[in-house]
C-alpha cells in the first residue's frame, strides 16, 4: 500500500466532500426530468431514494473504518467478494462518478447562461474549460480541493435554505397535493432516476486513506451528510413544486431550453423574484461545481486503487513526485469526463448512472454479508452497521426492485458496463492476480466444517451398518473375494451383516412370479464355510453361514434375531435367481434395508455415453450407498489414496477407507486437487480441513494438496503409488454420459484396485451445488 498519501481531510471536509458529491445534479436537473415521470410524487421518489440508500451508507460506513483506504466501495466488493466483483465494482463506479460529474458541469452551463445569455453559444466550451481547471486542481492537492468542497458546500447550503424558508409561504397546496403518496404511477422509475442523487454518500470511502481519524470521522460524515442531503432535496423539491405550476421540461412553465433548461431557478424567480432567482443561481453553480470537483476526486481514486491490486496497469498507483495526488488517475478521469461532455445527452447519463449506481450499492450491502460470514480474522471495524443481515438484505431487495423499474435502456447501460468489466478483468487482470474474496473463503470454511461435522457423526454412530455384496456371473473370482474382504472390514468400526448375494440370471418365463427366486443353499467353495478355513482378513471366529434374514428383513432360517447386535460382523450367503439381475439387487437393497451395496465396477459402461449401461441405473435406482470396486489383484495395502472429486470429501469414503486401513494397516493419503494459481487462503482452508479429518481417522494419515491445472494428471501421479483408490462416482445420468466423469477418468488412468463411493443423499447433486463446489474448491 502507498504510504506517501497525507491525511488532511477532518470532519468538515469529508462531510462537505460528501454533500457536494450528492447535493448538484441531483437538485438543479433531476427534479424536473422526474416530474415528468412521476408528478408531485417526485418528493416521495426522493425520500424512497435516501431511504434505499441508508443501508448502503451503513455497510460502507462499516467497512470503511476496518479498511481506511483509498478506492471505496471498490476495496470492500473486491475483499469481500473477490477481484471479479471487484473489477465490475471498480469500473462501475469510476465510469457512474464520470458521469455524475459530466452532468454536473452540462446541466450548470444553463444556469450560467439564465444570468448571462449571451453564453448560450459557448456551452459546451464553458463546460469542457470547468472540466480542465478541476482536473487541475486535483492533481495539484487533495487538501485544496477538500477546502473548495467545504467553502462550496457552505454557500450552496445556505442559499438553499434561503430558497426554502423564502418560498414554503407561497407554495400553493393543490400543486403539492400527492407528494408523498408512494402508490403514484411513475413513482418506482421516478426513484431510480433520482437515485444517482445519493451517489457521493458511499464517495467519502474513495478517500479514506486521506481522512483524518477514519474510524470516527467516516461513519459521522457519511450518515450525516445522507440525513441532510436527503432533507434538502425533499424541502426544496416540495418549494419548487409549489410555487412553479409545471415542473416538467415540457410543461409549459419552463422555457423551451428543453431538458437543459435551469427549473430551480424558474421556480425561485416565481416565488422570490429576480434577487432569489440570482441567489439560487449562484448556489446551482457552486453546487454542480461542487459536485463535478468532488466526482473528478472520488472517481479518480478508483484506478488508483484498483493498480495497486494489480487490476489495472501499475502507472496508476504512482504518485505525483511533488504534489503527492495520483495525478495519472486524475487526468485520465478528467479526460473521460470531458468525452462525456461532448457526445453524451443529459437524461441518458443520469439514467446510466442511477441504474449503475444501484448495481453498486447491491455490491457494497453485500461485501458487508461477505466480510461477516467470511469470519476474515483481521476484519475488525470500529463502526458496526446495526441490524444486521436485514439492513443489508432490505437494502439489496430495494436496489433490485428499483432497477428493474428504470426500463430498458439505462438497465442495458448498466449491463454493459458490467460486461465491459468482465471482459476487462478476464483479459487483463485474472492472469495477474491470486486472491479471493472474504465470501468464497468463508463459504469454503464454512462448508469444510460442516463436512467435518459429518464425517465426525458417522464414525461416532453406533447403528448397525449392514452390506450388500452383490455378486454376477460376470463377476471374477478375486473381484468376489476383495468385495467380500471390504465388505467385512466395515465390520472394523460398525456393526455388521454382510450379505453375500450372487444373482443368477435365469430365461425368460411367461408365468414368472412377481419376485425372484431366493434359494437359501450351501455356501460356495470360494467362501469359508468353518472359521478355520478362512483368510487372515476374515473376521475371527466367522464363517459363512446362510442367512438369518429373508430379503424383507424377517428372521428365517433358525430363528435366531440379527447377531450383528452383539457381533461386529456376521456374514452370510444366498443366491437370487431373476430374470433381471440388476432390479433384482435394487429389490434386494431396498426390502432388506440395507445401508451400502458393494458391487463390481463394469468399465465398459461407464463409456456407453447415449443411453447409458447397467452400472449407470443401478446408481440411479440404487436406495443405498454404493461402492463399486474394480479389483486390479488386491492383496492388502501399505497406503490407501482418497481423493476429493469435488468440495469436501464425502464421510462414506473416509469411514471405508479407515476399515480398510484398520485390516491391511495401511496409511492414508488425503489427496486433494485444486488449480496451479490458486490463493493461499483455498490452500490453507484445505491443509486446515484435512488437519481436522485426520484427527478422526483411527489409522495413520497424511494430507496432500496437489496445485495442476491438470487434475486427473496431478492426480494420478500421487494415485499411482497406492494399493487402493477410493474417488467419488462425480455424476449421474445424462451429464455423466455426455461429459463424463472425473472420477471415473482418474480411475482408468492408474494401475491399481479402486473404489468408487456414492451415497444416497449425495447422488444427484444439482447444476449450481456442482458449480458452486467447483468454484470453492477449484
């Protein structure tokens, strides 16, 4: 951050700056641009207005004292919500502030020209020179153009004040009829017009790194200047209204100067005659004056604040050797703003602005929900915004609802502009920045945790977890045998019954039951029938016997109840003769309750793309949790690879891969992918999570974080050192087929026995979950 920026602006200063960045435009062109739209309702568009904007003063107030610096609204989207919002924010308010101050000095020249018409001629020269003197001055010093703004302010101020208390005695009732009736035709679009009006309350933020005191000085000033703000528009609007009996620029009472002309003057010459039509002339010119120099100000800040994040080229951090102003910015703003002067009309730049001005201040309500729910460790503001979320939340529904009211060519504006800084930060800023927004890095804690949570549950439950192992005729003999292997070795953590299931496929019979066959006969050769025939893997003292349970739950056989409540393990066999194995094993699953089905994984169709195979409906149908293992000679393990595919590992794969590891005394590798630019904070948030699973597992554990661009290649580098892969099945469905999956793609890429796990409530994860866990987790 520069440090050579001087804090000269105390409190007079940064409220005046405040004032003069609203108090302009905003009430000597606007009011009668939106009588047209709306009627007396004007007034009550404009209280609406203040009262929309209070929440993004609140918010801004907020984060301005936890982050003094230079760059506003800019700096708290961009913490918050990362540097693509923060480019959109950045953009957006430089462009909507060079607007303000073009209309400022446009719409000024004609109260110049109602004194001294023989300028008429010269308007856009007199603008264009106004222009070129405040670009001046604020690459000369920020404390003069801070003493300007409150001298302007001043006299602007009480000029008004005389317009109000002068002409409250003349306003005649019948023309102020309806001026506060908020259900006025008009009165929404009324309100987003005048909503650039407010535009400077969040401005005092642009220069916060030059505010003497920032953690008192801003919050007073900013609430305080709304408050006084919004009440002199709303008196001086009420005066006008009443005592001009058209308002409008073409209702008759102004003269054909069009949408130029000046209507508060008219207004104060109606009321007070040629001496208080003088008087608010004078206070027009100073305050669109004010109001131009304050935007050329708080706008210039913005590119300034955006180099030093690496958004913009580095030119424009640098600051003037002697007057210490970033005197590159300033020109460049000033530059813009006389373009603006030149080819812009009045009515679209104050539409443009409002429209994006709102876009801005739906940003600044919710980078304050970003910083918040980011839990960001340094993030400690001295000023508090109060009730919160439902200010910011009533803040946002208001800008929305408001925007969409504003018609079709200003919401068009604001779009473009936020598709012209898309394109800006695409282009140029995403391959020179790292870092991320206090949101995403919380959500991505915040889901880490509640993943770990999870994972927690499941290795603390007590419940029987009982196993289906669903055996084929295509199924090879050491497939069957590894199946049955870590089907038992959940047995290691939960209680369990693993049913041992071989489906037999039977012709077609024309008056076949409803059910399939189940024959309840010896237990095959490549099963231990007595405890002493069993492998070393198998559970102590076991065999396999058949089953104690009919496929509907209910106790057959002997009668006995379900050892598996005072057993760990108990496994037993059957066969299932059926025309149709794979509904067969689904019918199976869902009437014996059981909690996972451990079933071969059939490669080939996980590549039938158009219409899918059967390993792709039984894990659409499937009522359980499934593991599909492809067995490539399983014989134990010194380390067992589980991968995260996307987000935060599912619990089912760490709670199988711990049973596992307990039988084989393997070691896991907690592999995890995210991309070769990733910021530290997805890196530390990871190493974090990982830390926290490790902490469950019941065998030795290691974490490790790959940064690729090339995920199943990073990916298979570490996976090919392992005895057993345990990833995630990815998708389901049509996606699955047209795209593919990720998981599966890694798993064809290794040599080596792998499982893919899906659980029941995680099968079809929707578009935006996908989307969202891609973009938190890389």
């Amino acid at each position: 951050m520069a440090a050579d920026l001087q804090r000269d602006l105390g409190l007079p200063a940064t409220t005046a700056i405040a004032i003069g960045a609203m108090v302009g435009s905003g009430i000597f062109i606007l009011p009668g641009i939106a009588y047209a739209t709306a009627g007396s309702a004007v007034v009550a568009a404009y209280l609406i207005a203040g009262l929309l904007v209070l929440p993004a003063a609140l918010s801004a107030s907020e984060m301005a004292t936890a982050m003094p610096e230079d760059g506003g609204s800019y700096v708290y989207v961009e913490r918050g919500m990362g540097p693509l919002l923060g480019t959109i924010a950045g953009i957006g308010n430089w462009f909507m502030l060079s607007f303000k101050g073009a209309l400022a000095l446009i719409g000024g020249v004609p109260y110049l020209v109602y004194v001294a018409p023989g300028l008429a001629e010269y308007i856009l020269p007199i603008a264009l020179g106004l222009a070129l003197l405040f670009t001046a001055l604020n690459v000369l010093s920020t404390k003069s153009t801070g003493k300007l703004q409150f001298g302007i302010v001043g006299i602007m101020v009480l000029a008004m004040a005389y317009f109000v208390v002068a002409g409250l005695p003349d306003v005649t009732p019948s023309q102020t009829a309806g001026s506060f009736d908020l259900a006025s035709e008009g009165i929404l679009a009324a309100t987003g017009l005048v909503f650039v009006s407010y535009a400077g309350v969040i401005k005092i933020a642009a220069v916060a790194e030059e505010v003497k005191d920032p953690g008192r000085t801003i919050p007073r000033a900013m609430i305080g200047s709304l408050l006084a703000t919004t009440a002199l528009y709303v008196l001086v609007v009420y005066v006008a209204i009443g005592v001009a009996p058209d308002l409008s620029p073409s209702g008759g009472f102004v003269p054909a100067a069009g949408e130029e002309a000046a209507s508060i003057a008219y207004a104060a010459d109606a009321a007070l005659g040629t001496v208080g039509a003088i008087v608010v002339v004078i206070a027009a010119l100073l305050a669109l004056a004010s109001t131009a120099n304050a935007g050329l100000l708080s706008a210039s800040r913005f590119p300034f604040a955006m180099a030093r994040d690496g958004l913009v080229p580095p030119q424009f951090e640098q600051l003037h050797d002697r007057f210490k102003t970033p005197a590159l910015a300033v020109a460049l703003t000033g530059g813009v703003m006389m373009i603006m002067i030149v080819t812009l009309p009045i009515e679209q730049v104050a539409k443009f602005g409002s429209a994006f001005q709102i876009l801005v201040f739906i940003l600044v309500n919710l980078a304050v929900v970003g910083f918040r729910e980011g839990a960001v460790a340094d993030y400690d503001p001295e000023f508090v915004s109060p009730l919160y979320p439902w200010t910011q939340l009533a803040g946002m529904a208001g800008g929305v609802i408001v925007l969409t009211q504003m018609g079709t060519v200003p919401f068009a504006g604001a779009v473009a502009i936020t598709i012209v800084a898309i394109g800006w930060y695409v282009g140029y800023a995403r391959p020179r920045v790292d870092r991320e927004g206090a949101a995403r890095a919380g959500v991505r804690e915040n889901v880490s945790e509640r993943a770990a949570e999870r994972t927690k549950a499941l290795f603390d439950a007590e419940e029987a977890y009982d196993v289906l192992v669903a055996i084929t005729e295509d199924t090879s003999p050491d497939a069957r045998r590894d199946m049955v292997r870590m089907a038992t070795d959940m047995g290691r953590l939960r209680s369990t019954t693993v049913s041992v299931v071989e489906f037999v496929d039977v012709p077609h019979r024309v008056f076949a039951g409803d059910h399939a066959d189940v024959l309840t006969g010896d237990v095959p050769d490549w099963l231990p029938a007595e405890p002493g025939e069993a492998p070393d893997w198998f559970p102590d003292g076991q065999s396999v016997e058949p089953p104690t349970r009919s496929s509907g739950g209910v106790a057959v056989g002997n009668g006995t109840s379900n050892p598996s409540a005072t057993t760990d393990t108990h496994v037993e066999y059957r066969e299932i003769d059926s025309e149709d194995h794979k509904q067969a094993i689904v019918d199976v699953a869902t009437y014996g309750g059981y909690d996972l089905v451990i079933a071969e994984r059939r490669q080939a169709d996980f590549h039938r793309r158009l219409f899918g195979g059967e390993t792709d409906w039984l894990l659409r149908n499937a009522p359980a949790d499934i593991v599909l293992v492809e067995d490539d000679g399983f014989d134990g393990a010194d380390e067992i690879a589980v991968v995260a595919n996307r987000g935060a590992y599912d619990p089912l794969k760490l709670l199988f891969a711990d049973a596992v590891a307990e039988e084989t005394g393997a070691e896991i590798n907690l592999l995890q992918a995210i991309p070769a630019d990733a910021p530290e904070s997805q890196r530390h948030t990871i190493e974090r999570y990982h830390d926290e699973l490790i902490s469950l597992l019941t065998v030795p554990a290691r974490s490790t974080v790959v940064e690729t661009d090339d995920v199943n290649k990073g990916l298979t580098r570490f996976v090919g050192e392992a005895d057993l892969l345990v990833t995630g099945v990815d998708r389901t469905g049509l996606s699955a087929r047209l795209l593919g999956r990720p998981g599966n793609r890694l798993v064809d890429s290794v040599d080596t026995t792998a499982a893919m796990v899906q659980t029941r409530d995680g099968r079809r994860p929707g578009l935006l979950e996908r989307l969202l866990m891609d973009h938190l987790f890389g």
